[in-house]
C-alpha cells in the first residue's frame, strides 16, 4: 500500500500533530505517531489542554500535589502544561537530533490575553522557555500588531517562536520582516543564530468558513443571476488561495540579499506553517487543506483525523503550494468584484481568533481551577500572572 504521509514528508512537508495530552503521552500513542505516521512536531492550544484536563485521571496524581502545596491557579496552569510539553519535547528529541533542529518541535503558547502587550508577552515567552528548559522548544506567539516587536525581542534573546494566529498576506509580510529583524539584533548583541528556529503559522480553513458565509449571503440575496453563479463558484478557493500567496510571499523574501546575509551567518528560514487544516465544512474532502498545500520546507499540523484521512485516502498530485499563484490572485480579485473585503476578512479573523483563544484560557483556568478544588485545595487567585517564574513545576 502507498504510505501518503511517507510521500508527503519526501515532498518537504512536516507532518506535525496538532493535539497533546497526559493520556496520549503515557499511553504511547505520541510515540506510535511519530514511528508509524511520520510525525516529527506538536502544536497545542489552551483548548487542547483544557479537554486533556477534563478527561481520564492521567492528571490526578500531579494535581493531588499542587493542591496541597497550595499554589494559585497560574502556577498550576503551566506546572501541568509544560510538564506535558516538556515530556513531548522528550519524545520528539530523535527528530529534534535526526533534523540537526530543524523539526521534533514542541509549541506551547503564551496566554492569549496578553497579545497586545509586547512587555508581557515577552515576559512570558521568557518564563516558558525557562520553565520548559528544552532546545526543541517552540513558543507561540500571536501575530497582533502589538506582538510583532515581541517577535523580534524573543528571537533577539535567543528563543525560538512560532509565530500563530495569521491570516493575512499583508501581516505575513510584516511577520517575516519581525522575524528577519530578530536574527539582525541578536547578530548584533554577538550572539550566534545558529540554532535559532521559527515558523510562521498561517491559517487555512476559518478563511473559507467566513469567505463562504458571505459568498453564501450574496447567492441567497441577490438577484442577479451572474452573481449568483459567481459566488457558487468561488466557494471554497479563498483560503488555498491565500495560502499559495503566502508561500510565493515566503519564496520572495527568502531568496532576498537580506536573507542571503543572514543566511551566510548560519541563519535558517521562517518556515510557513499550515494550521486550522481541519475541513470544517462536510461539503469539502477532509483532506483539502493538506494535498491542495504540498510545498517543499513547509509544515502542516493536523488534528489526528485529519492525518488519518490523509494515511487513508489522501491523493498527493507534486508540489500543489508552489503553482497556481496567478489564479490565486484571480480568486482574490474576483471576491473583491462581488465586494468581499479581503481586510474587513482577515480583520474580523483574527479579532475572533484572539477572543476564541482568550475564551479558551478562560476554560483552562476554570477547567485547572476545578480539579484542584476536586482534591480540596482552597485556591487562591491568580497572583503576577499566568507564567510565573518562582519555583519548579511539580
């Protein structure tokens, strides 16, 4: 039988698993991952943790410990998060080694509440990499105007970011630019940037959901019937669209002078990373968002069935993220005829995208909150914030 995910890897895409947990750790069933699905990254969000949490008793002994050394509901938070990232990190260490660093790279992300506050995202992307002590560390960081200094700031002291949260073309640049920056200051303070790795996290499918939710008001209102056809038409080819510009966005920049210089000094690039490549829609095959975006030097994170769709039935056709880029602008151009703002898009994107992340924290306090009352521990309320640097985590 074909092994796809062995061809997808041979095409320069990083099987990444989008999903961690206690369970999925003790059980084995990360590792059989990485030896039989060819997954050599993970990524997670408070989301994840927050159902890992809910679910089993693969947490009861650690929580029984933090609940009776009384701590506040902050330092348990990561005391339990960056246990299970640093044994992730463990784990994907021979991958880590077999890349020369390049992949076995483990996320975990800085709390979305602070991602229009350079000061403290950076205080806290410090805490995690302290706190997560491994070199295969990636730490997230959302790609809010506010946040790109941080970007810099964080690479500048030598800790590897991933950088999430990512919509649109005009603030990709402005990531890579983030990025480029980093490495010239760290290059400047005499530190080496060999070693130093980033991905640029670019979402595929919530693009489609809200491009298709308007194209779908515009077929049901109007009464032209050009119209009409046109918005059928160009259901569901916004995101992969948007994804091939940023990918020819990536060959550009990344073939610049300036990165050649830094490139010389042992610089490696910013890789894309394709996230949210889970189908939403039935309509769509559930495997769109990985065979429709094969680009050598790319990553794509997958929810677990997604990458077992793509193991069964996923049909790779080449290097599908490095063509079309002519008819991917014609996508845009022609959302824009039918006066689909691609800025109110990506906009009203990444708004919801920092609100649903903060609502997620909100879950993993509440959800982290309620086992530690479970084993009786009167919790105190969060004190400094939710990365704080005092003590080790349990």
């Amino acid at each position: 039988m074909t092994d796809v995910l062995a061809e997808l890897t041979a095409a320069g895409v990083a099987i990444w698993l989008d999903d961690l947990s206690r369970e999925r750790l003790r059980s084995g069933s990360l590792a059989r991952l990485v030896a039989d699905r060819h997954v050599v990254g993970v990524t997670t969000n408070p989301t994840i943790f927050q159902k890992a949490l809910e679910k089993g008793d693969a947490y009861d002994e650690q929580v029984a410990d933090l609940a009776l050394r009384g701590v506040d509901i902050g330092e348990a938070l990561r005391a339990i998060t960056t246990y299970d990232v640093r044994w992730a990190c463990d784990v994907l260490r021979p991958a880590y080694d077999a890349s020369a660093g390049v992949d076995g790279r483990v996320s975990i992300e800085v709390d979305p509440g602070l991602a229009r506050d350079e000061a403290r995202t950076v205080a806290e992307a410090r805490a995690l990499w302290w706190l997560v002590d491994r070199p295969n560390l990636f730490v997230k960081i959302p790609a809010t105007m506010e946040s790109l200094p941080a970007i810099s700031r964080a690479l500048a002291e030598g800790i590897s970011v991933n950088v999430t949260l990512i919509f649109s073309l005009q603030r990709y640049e402005a990531v890579m630019e983030a990025f480029l920056a980093g490495l010239e200051a760290r290059l400047a303070s005499g530190a080496s940037i060999e070693g130093l790795e980033s991905v640029a996290s670019f979402f595929v499918s919530r693009v489609d959901t809200e491009v298709d939710h308007r194209l779908d008001v515009i077929a049901k209102e109007s009464s032209d019937p050009a119209r009409v056809e046109a918005a059928r038409r160009l259901r569901g080819q916004a995101a992969i669209a948007n994804a091939r510009l940023a990918y020819e966005a990536y060959q550009r920049v990344f073939s610049s002078p300036r990165w050649e210089t830094l490139a010389a000094r042992g610089a490696r690039p910013q890789r894309p990373l394709w996230a949210s490549t889970g189908v939403k829609d039935p309509a769509y095959d559930d495997t769109r968002y990985v065979v429709e975006l094969v680009a050598p030097g790319t990553v794509n994170t997958m929810p677990e069935p997604t990458l077992e769709a793509v193991a069964d039935h996923g049909t790779l056709r080449g290097p599908t993220g490095t063509q079309g880029y002519d008819e991917a602008r014609a996508v845009l151009a022609g959302l824009a005829e039918l006066g689909i703002d691609y800025d109110d898009v990506v906009r009203v994107l990444e708004d919801e995208g920092v609100e649903k992340f903060e609502q997620s924290w909100a879950q993993l306090i509440d959800q982290v909150k309620t086992e530690l009352e479970k084993k009786g521990a009167s919790v105190p309320s969060p004190g400094g914030g939710a990365a704080g640097s005092s003590g080790t985590p349990a």
